[in-house]
C-alpha cells in the first residue's frame, strides 16, 4: 500500500510537467522564430525544413518549450543558415492536421504538403490496408521543387532567374494580380510572381562582417539584402567570399567569380609615379625597387631596399589624407615624403648635370668637350653623401565603366627635392650653377591614366615635365641596375635630357597576389608581390 501511493504521488506531481512539455507553440513565438529566420536568410519552406529535419515537427507542431530553445538558439553567436539543411531523406510518419492536409516528413531540402479529400475514407476499404493510401513521400532531386520569390517590390533592379532557366535582367515597374512588370533592355516583359525564383547571398566581407538574406537589388558595384535591421548595402570590392542559392540551389563563389567583376590590378604606383591609392591594412608588398607595408587602409610605408644595401637607409611614408568613395567612384589625395640619411649626392646631380657649367669657359657637363670630366671633380668632397629627401602631394580619382568590366582613371601629381637647400655648397670652386630658367628649382609634373582592359589586364599610360629627367636606353638601365657597384638601384650618370616626355604599358595580374608590367621607359619591367596579408 506504501508503494501505492507513492507511485500515485509521483503521477500527479508529474502531470504538469509533461503537460508543460507539450503545451503548444504560442503564436508570438512563431512570429519570432519566423522573423528572426528571414534574418538569416530562410525561407519559410527552408525554416519548415530545418526544422522538421533538427527537430522533427513543423513550426505549427512545436511545443512551446522547444519554440523557447529555437528563438535561443536564432539570437545566440552562432545562429543557423540555410547550409546547415541537410541533404538526407529524414524518415517520419505522416501527421494528420485540422485542415485535411497530410504533411509528409520525409523530405530532402523542401517539405511537401498532400492535399487530402474532406470526404470521409469508405469503410469498405480494409483497416489493414488504408495506411497505404497516402504512403510517405521521398522527393528526389529531379522533383525538388524550387523557391520561389518572397519578396519583390516596385523598384527592384537585378539579374532574375526564373523556374524555366532564363535569367533576365531588369527592373519592375509595377506588380498587378501577380504579374511583375519588368522593365528590360528588350521591352516591358509580363512575368507572374510565382516564376520568379529566390535568391538569397551569404556574404563575407574583408573586414570579417558577414550578412545573409535575400537579394533585393544589385548594380555592377554594389549588392543590397534583405534583413530584419533593414537593407545593406554591401561594396563588391569589400567582398571576401559569397555563395548565392536561386531557388534553394547553391551557387558558389568559385562559379559566382566567373561573372562577378573585381579588379585585380590594385596600383599604388603608375610605373615610377605613386598613387593615392595606398596598400591596404596589414598588407606587404615587394617589388624590383622597393618594399611596402600598409598600417592602416590611408597610410602606408615604402623603403627602397637597393639604397639600404648601401648604407643609404630611407623610409618613404604615404598618406592619404582625403578620400571620397562610392560605389561607382573613388577619389583621394596624399602626401608623400621620401627621406634618405645618407644618400649619393653623385646621384641627384647626374639628373642636373645640363645646368652645371665651368666657371672660366661656361661650358656645360653635357658638352662632348666636357665628357672627360667626371661628377666627382665636380660635387664637394663634404656633399659626397648627404641627407636628401623629395616630397610630392598626388590626386587620384577611378570610376566604373558602364560596360562592367572594371575601372578607368587618372592621377595628377607634383614632386620637388632638397638640393635647393645645398644648391650653392655642393659643387667644387671651378663649377657653377647655370642661370637657366629651368634651373630655379627641382621639379616633377605628372599626369597618369589607367584602363581596365579585362579583368586581369590593365593598361597604363603617363606623361612629364621633369626638369631632372634623363631618357636612358634599355642597356643603360639594365647596366646600372645590376652591372655597377651599385646594384638594385637606379643611380648612374649619362643618358638624354629631355624636360617633357611619356610614356605607356601594360599590367597583368596573375591573381590577387601577383602582377606584373611592361613599358617603353625606364625602369622598363615591373613586378608587385603580395607576400602577407594578416
């Protein structure tokens, strides 16, 4: 008898608990689940799915206990996507609603619903067979159906795929009795609503943030989805990686690439002239003159590596202090400093050698009768090595093509040195400065434009006023970059002084780390290596 009533106890101590457990969903529960799946980028026919297959009910069917432990799940760190819907068929018995309406659990990505008669089963059918009127249904691959649309608006503008495979570009102009109005290069096309196909991105951007939902609009540089914050629109040249699914198929971002244009061929400099365009963030680069760094996405520092072998340490630091970016368009400004501890002043005057004259005959270095006179008897022994810098400020502005295949812009520039400042003490006694109007002082006025070709080739093209300029010929340069005491750096004398000139090649971009150029003035060949990125 003692056990009895123990037993009876416990029984009714655990009726509420099991009542509790069952206790059907409350409706603002679903809506919450509902809303916060959209936020993530289920559909309603995906959130049915993932969670018949997780949970093995449907939304209606949840209890409110696992209803509390979904909305947690959805708000948590890691909340579900539409890559964790499983594949497998997940076998499960057939429940009858309250609306006549079989819902099968045997699925494989989408869920199917089987109309069932009002009218009752005849009762000459056998109780032993009637279980095998509405068998369970296993939908193959072949049978999926696609999901459709479940958000289009006036306004869109976009690629839409539709049920039949064509894929059209367009915008809708107005939507009546489920009719989109799509408005397309070839006319206004009538398209009904259930033909169109969703389309919902996983995006990954370079920053680390990541969105997913429903495509809304997408240009040649931009993309906009969907969220219950509201719409974000994302920078195609921010993106890192994206998968698309068009009707619950995935799309890959290995094939997405294919028709997806991003430029690969970033310049921080036109040949021998820099952008304002600097490397981006922890980024570094090597190329045949010098070494990079990005600290940050405006500022970045340069060292030409040759000189720092010969004792010459420099840093070069660029920042850009003005930009103006948009989707279609971007522009800056930047200040650059090139300093030098202990620089060969040899050098600098081999670029002005045509404004320094004998003082008795008032000839000049680049007379034939004067080629036997080197610039050692010509700069002071105390100016043989000096601390020398240049400084220039830059403009850069790039813009979108129409045609989609890239960008196109132009940089203009200006550049000056500080020889001034040792002007009057660097040459010995018999030598002088001409009075040369060219000769006030150092400068460099450049004018660069670029063009992208296709998506890894780009062509480039600059024009000068150089009162430093020298045009050197392919032997000559290649001699003095690897053949005299000074290797890897550009620095010996002689060649043709010219004041305007210019000049144009092209770049090739291998991948994203590589790339290299070539063009018809010195240094010739160039090369940029992307060898970190944190």
């Amino acid at each position: 008898m003692k056990h009895q009533v123990l037993v009876f106890l416990f029984l009714v101590l655990s009726c509420p608990l099991f009542s509790q457990e069952e206790e059907k969903i409350l409706t603002a529960q679903k809506n919450a689940i509902v809303s916060l799946s959209e936020g993530q980028g289920f559909s309603p026919v995906m959130l049915e799915t993932y969670l018949v297959q997780k949970y093995g009910r449907s939304l209606q069917a949840l209890s409110k206990k696992s209803a509390a432990e979904i909305i947690r799940l959805f708000q948590s760190e890691r909340p579900p996507v539409p890559n964790d819907i499983s594949s497998s068929p997940l076998p499960a018995p057939p429940t009858q609603r309250a609306d006549s309406t079989i819902v099968v659990k045997t699925i494989e990505k989408v869920q199917v619903a089987v109309p069932v008669p009002s009218a009752p089963v005849p009762q000459t059918v056998a109780p032993s067979s009637q279980a095998n009127i509405n068998p369970p249904v296993t939908v193959k691959e072949s049978e999926k159906k696609p999901l459709l649309a479940q958000f289009l608006h006036a306004g869109m503008s976009k690629r839409f795929h539709l049920v039949d495979g064509n894929i059209i570009l367009g915008t809708i102009v107005k939507i009546e009795e489920s009719i989109c109005y799509l408005e397309t290069p070839e006319g206004i096309l009538k398209i009904p609503t259930d033909d169109i196909l969703e389309e919902t991105a996983e995006i990954s951007k370079r920053d680390e943030s990541k969105y997913v939902g429903p495509v809304i609009s997408e240009t040649i540089e931009s993309i906009t989805l969907r969220s219950k914050y509201g719409d974000v629109v994302i920078d195609k040249k921010e993106i890192r990686d994206m998968n698309r699914y068009h009707g619950g198929k995935l799309v890959p971002w290995a094939e997405e690439k294919k028709r997806f244009y991003r430029s690969q061929v970033s310049l921080t400099d036109i040949f021998l002239d820099p952008t304002a365009f600097p490397l981006e963030a922890n980024a570094m680069y090597i190329s045949g003159l010098s070494i990079g760094y990005g600290f940050t996405d405006q500022f970045m520092v340069r060292t030409a590596f040759g000189n720092n072998f010969q004792g010459d340490l420099n840093l070069r630091p660029l920042w850009q202090f003005y930009l103006d970016h948009s989707a279609t368009q971007r522009s800056g400004i930047a200040i650059g400093f090139d300093l030098f501890s202990r620089h060969d002043m040899s050098a600098v005057l081999a670029n002005y050698s045509r404004f320094i004259r004998n003082k008795s005959t008032k000839k000049i270095l680049t007379d034939s009768s004067m080629l036997n006179v080197s610039l050692d008897q010509v700069i002071n022994p105390e100016y043989t090595t000096a601390f020398y810098a240049e400084t220039y400020i830059v403009y850069s502005k790039l813009w979108s093509l129409e045609s989609g295949r890239g960008e196109m812009g132009y940089h203009f520039g200006f550049r000056t040195n500080t020889l001034p400042l040792v002007k009057q003490r660097i040459l010995t006694t018999p030598f002088e400065w001409t009075n040369d109007k060219l000769n006030i002082f150092p400068f460099r006025i450049w004018g660069a434009f670029e063009y992208d070709l296709t998506k890894n080739l780009k062509f480039a093209a600059t024009a000068w006023a150089d009162n430093g300029y020298r045009y050197r010929t392919f032997r000559q340069v290649s001699d003095d970059y690897f053949s005299d005491s000074t290797p890897f750096t550009l620095d010996a004398s002689g060649g043709e002084y010219r004041s305007i000139d210019f000049d144009f090649g092209f770049l090739y971009a291998i991948n994203d780390s590589f790339r290299f150029g070539v063009h018809f003035k010195e240094t010739y060949f160039v090369f940029f290596w992307r060898i970190l990125e944190l």
